[in-house]
C-alpha cells in the first residue's frame, strides 16, 4: 500500500496535488512576466544545469520540483537529478536503490536520508521508476565536522581513499559578496577564526564538483541541481564554484520560497535572486 500511494502521488497532476494556481507564482526576470512550469520547462531548452534553490520545510517547493524534474526529464529525455540532500560516499547505496538491489528501508538507513525524507521520497521514486541517475552531490558530515573543528586544511590530511570523495584540494574560501552575506545571515556573530564559513565553502566546492564530475562522464545531460537556496541564490556558492570550474556550462537558478508579498508580489525587490523567482503561499502548511 505504501508504494502505491508513492505512485499515485507522482503520478496525479500538479492542479490536484496542490491547487496551482492558488499557492504558487513563477516569475522569469530576464523577460519581466510570470510564467507556467510549462513555459519554464521550455526556456531551459539550452541550460544545462538548473539550481532550484529551496526553503526545505516549503511543503509547495517540494510539489513543485517533483513537477520540473518529471517535465524536464519528459522534454529532455537525457536528465540526472543531484541533490544536497545525500553525500558523495553514499553513492554506491543510492545507485543500488535505483537498481532496485535494496529496499528503501535500507537505502533511507544506509544513505542516511534526511529526517524528512518524505519531500524528497517522490522524486527518488520517478528516478527510481524511469532509470534516471541521482547524485548524491554533498560533502559528508564527517567531513565537514572535520572542518568546521578544525578548518579547511584538515582535509588533506585525509588517507587517499577519503578524498575520494572530495573536490580537488585546497578548496578556495569565496570572498566579497558570499562572505558579507553569509555574516549577515549569523547576526555577525564570532565564527570561531571562520570554520563555519569554510564548512559552507566545503558543502558548496563538493556539490559543484560533483555535478562538473557528473557531466565530464555524461555529455549532452541537463542536471536539475537541487539545495538550499542559499547555495545558489544571486548566483553564488555552489553556483559560482561551479561556473568557475566549468566555464562552459549554462547554468540557470531558481529561488523558491514562500513570502508575505504572495498576493501582489514586488518582483523588483526579489529579482536579483536568479533566473526565475518561485513565490509560493505562505499561509498553506510548511512540511515540518
């Protein structure tokens, strides 16, 4: 029974499962107007990674990516889906699920699955269910415990099997406008000589390595690129680490999250955040 209500919920149209036009309004900067999921599925006929950065409890962002993660990969048969939400030495264990080797009870154990899962769980399933990759794209916590104890630099003392897992060493702290807004996010409070700076810069070299990793094998493949939207919002952090890397990559974000100006959004004041701006409901239940 529980499979089949996975089904159902990834098969129902957005219009049942969460009353679109009410709870939710795409906004396309470059071209000033509102857009359907549709028509953004379209504009990105020459990006090749998408960044939806979410708010993670927005139970409507959640609804939402399953719906352009199944219309991008029925546009563009060619699609992986890579998500901050599971860690690079957990790959192994995500590919076996996918193959269906394993149950999902151990893949949520084993791939150390967030605590709400179930957001995520639909988009698992369509993978599942269509054969498409998923990237397991973020540093693991052990490794970012590691930095934010003892910064950055630790990580080359790793034995050669753990970086592995890891982007290419040393991984560049960003500077300018990431650290000023980062500041601004903790209150400017003392971060212990920048160590939890640097674990931010960890997260977002690994998730852009990881996606770069991905295409060099896999050409010609769009990646719906899913995380924070602080790591890719005004296109910085994983954003800005991946386009410094892979210069030739078309890369398009967008900012998803729910805001008291729903009714008459001022797009103007939410526009530098990326390409595409979600706005969704806040009145409609947050998923935890």
């Amino acid at each position: 029974m529980k499979h089949l209500l996975i089904l159902i919920y990834i098969c129902l149209p957005l219009s049942i499962i969460a009353q679109t036009s009410q709870q939710y309004k795409i906004y396309d900067v470059k071209n000033q107007k509102v857009i359907s999921v549709s028509e953004l599925i379209k504009d990105l006929n020459r990006t090749d990674v998408l960044f939806f950065g979410e708010e993670h409890n927005d139970s409507i962002g959640h609804v939402l990516e399953l719906e352009i993660f199944k219309q991008l990969h029925t546009a563009y048969p060619k699609t992986a889906l890579s998500m901050e939400m599971f860690h690079t030495d957990v790959q192994p264990v995500i590919n076996e699920y996918l193959g269906g080797y394993i149950s999902e009870k151990n893949f949520i154990k084993e791939a150390r699955a967030w605590n709400n899962y179930k957001d995520y769980q639909p988009l698992i399933e369509y993978a599942k269910a269509n054969k498409i990759d998923v990237i397991g794209a973020n540093g693991a916590a052990r490794y970012s415990n590691m930095v934010s104890k003892s910064g950055l630099d630790i990580l080359n003392t790793l034995p050669k099997e753990s970086k592995s897992y890891l982007p290419r060493l040393p991984i560049d702290t960003a500077t300018g406008s990431y650290y000023d807004k980062f500041i601004k996010e903790l209150g400017g409070h003392n971060m212990g000589s920048m160590k939890i700076y640097q674990t931010q810069n960890f997260w977002d070299a690994t998730m852009a390595w990881s996606i770069a990793r991905y295409l060099k094998k896999h050409k010609g493949t769009k990646v719906l690129q899913l995380n924070g939207r602080f790591h890719s919002d005004e296109k910085l952090g994983t954003l800005a680490k991946l386009k410094s890397t892979s210069k030739k990559l078309i890369i398009s974000n967008l900012s998803c999250f729910p805001s008291a100006d729903y009714s008459n959004p001022d797009w103007e004041k939410h526009k530098s955040l990326g390409d595409y701006i979600i706005i969704t409901d806040p009145g409609v239940k947050k998923s935890f």
